[in-house]
C-alpha cells in the first residue's frame, strides 16, 4: 500500500477501535515519525517512528496485565501532553481498560472527586507531590489500588491508605515477562474509549461516557471538511482532558 493522502484517510477509516489508528499505520509505515517530543533537560526534540511506539506501548500492556485489572476497568491519567500520556491511553484501550483524562493543572479536590466518581483502580501521573496533594485531602478512595509515576525513581515504603506506589521504569520491568497470551482481547467499537468529565463550572464535573466509536466517527467525519496532507505537523497544545484535543491533536493525526 503506497503512503498518499488519500490511502493514509483510506485507512484511517478501516479503524474499528482507537487502537487501530496505530496498529494500522504500523503496518503500512513503520518508520513513519508518530510523535515529537521537546526534551527540556537535553534541549532538543525527540522523535518517534510509529515502531518504536507500538514497541513502548505494548511494554505499557504487559505493565497493565500485571494489576490484575478487570474488564473495563478505569484508569485515571493524570499526566503532561506527551508519549507517557499516549502510551498510557493506547495501552489501557489495548487492554479494553477504560482510560479517564483528568486536567493536569486540576486541583487535588477536583482529581479527588473524579477518581471517587469514576471509580478508577489505577492513577497514572507524573510526580509523587501530585499524589500526596490528592491523599492529603483525606478523602476516601476505596476503588484505587494502584499509582503509577512516570518521573520518579524512588518512592517511600508504603502510602498508608492501601495504595500501591510504582515507579514507571520498575512496573515495566515487572511486565516484561507477560506473555501476549496473558493480555487482554481487544475492545469492541461500542466499548468505552473514556470517561471525559466537564469543567464544573456550574457544579460538579460530570463523567462524559464516549465509546471508541463515538471518537473514530467524529475523526473520521473531520476528514470531509479538513485534510490533512502527509508529512503535515500537528501542534498539541490543548490538554489532553479536552475532548477536542483528543480527537483532532492526537487521534486525527
């Protein structure tokens, strides 16, 4: 299959679930640039081949398998624009989990009350301080097992509320030898594909409950009214909580 305009929207409307929209592209071009990323630290961006992350997001999958996680069950990401915040999406979509973007700048009551509110097992964020922030609240969570931190090396022996703390490079490691056979079967279309809550600004966040249908026919339908051209570079400035962001800042390209 040749890598026109045309072929990339002709795929683009094969997808069934949110986790075809990579798995699709990994067949045809592999070593196609998926994400760039400015490193601070290094001042300097880097890239990613569609390869490299289907690679990194099946290490997020076994990661995935070793909570022991039902079907559908939530996974709260609380992270920065950036392929820890894609990896953790596509990794609990691939698992049929059900991921739910939380603002980053949120405040810790708000977080609180979604992961109440959606009854997530797992939190997916970046730093220790964000956690303790959100449990200094003293507000019982009694679904969350599980935080995961994608910047930390080292973290205390124990919460104290009952929830486990991972470091990233640690929980990948402990996924590494989970068979595929071991993972879970995809979604279906009609699954959810995230529980994206509102602002509040009239009272309480509300859970939007959008299935991966839901998202791959406004991506799809964009497509009538915006053409992207191959080799065009997409800006993702909007957190990935909004809805908008997900469909046309990550999912569309």
């Amino acid at each position: 299959m040749s890598n026109t305009t045309a072929d990339r929207i002709a795929l683009l409307k094969t997808a069934r679930v949110l986790p075809d929209l990579i798995n699709n592209r990994l067949k045809v071009a592999p070593d196609d640039e998926a994400l760039r990323q400015y490193d601070r630290t290094a001042g300097k961006w880097n890239s990613y081949s569609y390869r490299q992350l289907a690679d990194r997001i099946l290490g997020w999958r076994r990661a995935y398998a070793t909570l022991g996680l039902a079907r559908y069950a939530r996974v709260a990401i609380l992270l920065p624009n950036g392929i820890d915040a894609v990896c953790a999406d596509q990794g609990a979509l691939s698992n049929a989990l059900t991921p739910v973007p939380l603002h980053a700048i949120d405040t810790p009551g708000a977080c609180a009350f979604i992961l109440i509110d959606s009854q997530s097992s797992v939190l997916i964020t970046n730093k220790l301080s964000r956690w303790q922030a959100i449990a200094a609240k003293q507000i019982p969570m009694p679904d969350l097992k599980h935080v995961v931190f994608t910047e930390e090396t080292q973290l205390p022996a124990g919460s104290g509320s009952g929830v486990r703390l991972h470091t990233l490079e640690q929980w990948l490691k402990d996924g590494a030898g989970v068979p595929d056979s071991a993972l879970a079967e995809s979604p279906e279309p009609e699954d959810l594909g995230a529980i994206v809550y509102t602002s509040g600004t009239t009272g309480r966040p509300k859970g939007v409950m959008l299935t991966h249908k839901n998202f791959l026919t406004n991506v799809v339908d964009t497509t009538d009214c915006l053409t992207p051209v191959a080799g065009d570079v997409f800006l993702s400035f909007l957190p990935l909580s909004h809805t908008f962001e997900r469909t046309l800042g990550y999912y569309l390209p």
